[in-house]
C-alpha cells in the first residue's frame, strides 16, 4: 500500500513538473519574441528621436517598472469579480446538486460548494484539470454525496461554459469582425510612431492564419463525411465508442440543466449570466489598473476576453504562456504597443493566478475542515 502511494505521488510530481515545463517554455518562447518586438521598437524610436522613448534596456526590467507602477484598487476590483463569480458558480452548482434527489435530500451548503471550487483552481495550477476531479470527490466528502453524480454535475457545469463561451465568441465575432478578420489575415499591425511608418513585421502573405483555419475547417469536414461513410467499421473500435460516449454524456448534461424547475432553472441561467459578466469585468477593471490600457473600452475587453479564454484551453497552468500569446494579440489589434500588451497580460495573469488562486486556494483548504468540524462530530 505505502508502495502504490508512492509510486502516485511520484507520478503527480513528474505530471506536475511536466505541466508547469511546458507553461514555462512557452512563455519564455513568447518573452523572446516580445524582447526582440521590445528592442527593435526602441531602435525605432532611437533614430527618428521620438517622445517616449524607452528607458529601460530590456523587456524584463520594464516588465518589473509596468507592475510596480499598477493602481493596486483597480486590481482588488479584479479580484472581486472573480470571487462574485465564483460565489455565483457555488450557487448554480448547488442547483443541480439538488437536482440529484426528486425527494430534496441533498441540500449542500453554499459554503461548502464555494470552498471546493476555489480549492480545484489550486490544484489545476499544479495539475491542469486535476481539479476537476478534486472538486467533486471533496464536495462529495464533506457533503456525503455520490461520488459518481456529483462528478456528474461538474460535467454539466462545464458543459455550460462551453455553450457560453461559444456564445461569447459568436457576439465577439458580430461585433467585432472587422478587426478578428485583420488579425486573421495578418494585416492588424502597431500604430506609426512619430508620424513615421514603423518597418512592416507582418502581412497578409507572411501570417496566413485565416488560410491555415479555412483548410482545418475544410479537412474537418472532409473528415466528418468519411466518419459518416465509414460508421459501420468505426463503431467496433474503443475510440468511437469513447467519443460517443462523450457525446451522450454532453446531450444529457444539457438535458439536466432543463430538466430544472422553472424557479431552478430561471436561477441557473440568472447565475450563468453573472459568472461570465464578471469574467469580462475582469479584463474591464484590469484595463484601468495599468496605464497604457486606461483608454481601452468595452469592445477591447471583449476581445480581449475571448483571445484569453482560448489561451487558457492549453494544458499548462493557467493557460500560462499561450494565454499572454493571446492577449498580447488582442491588444496590439487596438493599437497598444507589443510591450504594453505583453506587460498587461502578465499583470492580469499572476494577479488572478497568485492572488486570487494560489492565495485564497490555499485559505480555502484550510477552512473547509474547520467549517465542517461540527457537522463531522
């Protein structure tokens, strides 16, 4: 037995060193880039005596200047919006918890639920997506719950925050067309310093992404057809049955949430609502903590917003690396500089990860036993 735990903590550990290698080698391999875009903007601004000239000789130590110069209120505020939405995620999580007994014997302390959530973000900093398994098992513990359905239940969660993040895509891309179409097509570049054209760094021709994503759509199309022609065969290996079984479980995840009394279900969908109008708050209130972003508005945010949440799809903690890559994209289609933009994502990305995660994962875990002492005696 002390073998077999061993032998666990030992593969948590390497899955844990593996994850954060793969975080820290792509946002190095992005820190590389933006030093070389840092240097070249400096050259720039050097020989044709611009104002605003750089006054640090690398990205780093500018990067250090940006986040000791942050408004620290508006940065709470960003945490706050983040503990509002997950307070709301407890709450709509509760919902279908409920749901799990027609009799109405499961009824979970919100604090309970809320404690557990903020706990799985910790441990998804150290093994992404472990949390979602942690998550339930803990509420399921403390709460006396099946395991097997409360496992259940976060799938239904999550299930909700792709549908609503695809829908957030689709009024980003309604909205903002024009600009997502730009930068697909390579031609959103930074502004002219000093009424003067900064050397091209990118076109249409040497940043093809819209031609790489029309042929992935294509081939999966392609793709779907001989899936369909060839069901037959497909249907006797382990794979297909995997991705069915995925399937059934989305459409019954979805089922659930409708399922829910009106009362229920109107609170699910009031909840759904605040959590991700308090994720985009986030990125709203963090555009006034760092002056080069302050005049940013609502349209940016958004953006902004939707780039991070594809960046943090990356199994590396947080989305780290990749998330900044998009961010840093998003920002530099509003005209900010590549610096700034890298800056801001890095500010908004350790003030969530550290503070907000890190900080209150770990109060999380120490309070949960204490709250349920009595309940355990």
């Amino acid at each position: 037995m002390s073998e077999n735990k061993t032998k666990n903590t030992i593969i948590s550990l390497f899955k844990f060193l593996l994850f954060l290698g793969v975080g820290i080698g792509i946002l190095y391999f992005v820190y590389l880039n933006q030093e070389a875009a840092f240097q070249k903007e400096c050259a720039f601004k050097t020989q044709y005596d611009c104002e605003g000239k750089c006054t640090e000789t690398f990205l780093i130590n500018k990067l250090f200047k940006d986040f000791a110069s942050t408004n620290y209120l508006w940065l709470g505020l960003v945490c706050l919006a983040f503990m509002v939405s997950n307070l709301s995620r407890a709450l709509r999580w509760n919902l279908l918890i409920r749901q799990l007994d027609g009799a109405g014997k499961y009824k979970p302390k919100w604090y309970n639920s809320f404690l557990t959530i903020m706990i799985g973000y910790l441990v998804n900093l150290a093994l992404p997506r472990a949390g979602e398994f942690v998550r339930p098992a803990t509420m399921a513990q403390y709460e006396k719950l099946p395991l097997d359905k409360t496992i259940g239940t976060v799938v239904t969660d999550r299930i909700m925050d792709m549908l609503m993040l695809l829908l957030v895509v689709g009024i980003s891309l309604l909205l903002q067309f024009q600009n997502i179409y730009n930068f697909l097509s390579g031609k959103s570049a930074e502004p002219p310093k000093c009424n003067l054209p900064i050397p091209e760094t990118a076109s249409a021709s040497s940043l093809p992404i819209i031609w790489i994503l029309l042929g992935l759509f294509v081939m999966g199309l392609f793709g779907l057809l001989m899936i369909y022609l060839l069901r037959e065969r497909l249907r006797k290996l382990a794979i297909y049955k995997k991705v069915e079984s995925m399937v059934f479980n989305f459409w019954e995840g979805i089922k659930t949430v409708f399922s829910l009394r009106r009362g229920d279900l109107l609170q699910f969908i009031f909840h759904t609502f605040v959590i991700w109008f308090m994720y985009f708050l986030m990125t709203f209130f963090c555009f006034f903590a760092f002056e080069a972003t302050a005049h940013l508005g609502f349209m940016a945010a958004l953006l902004c917003f939707v780039f991070g949440s594809f960046g943090v799809l990356v199994p590396s903690p947080g989305g780290m690396g990749t998330y900044q890559l998009a961010v840093t994209a998003a920002l530099v289609i509003y005209g900010v500089g590549k610096a700034d933009a890298f800056a801001f994502s890095n500010i908004i990305f350790f003030t969530v990860n550290l503070v907000c995660n890190v900080l209150f994962g770990l109060l999380a875990y120490i309070l949960l036993p204490i709250l349920n002492r009595k309940s355990a005696v």
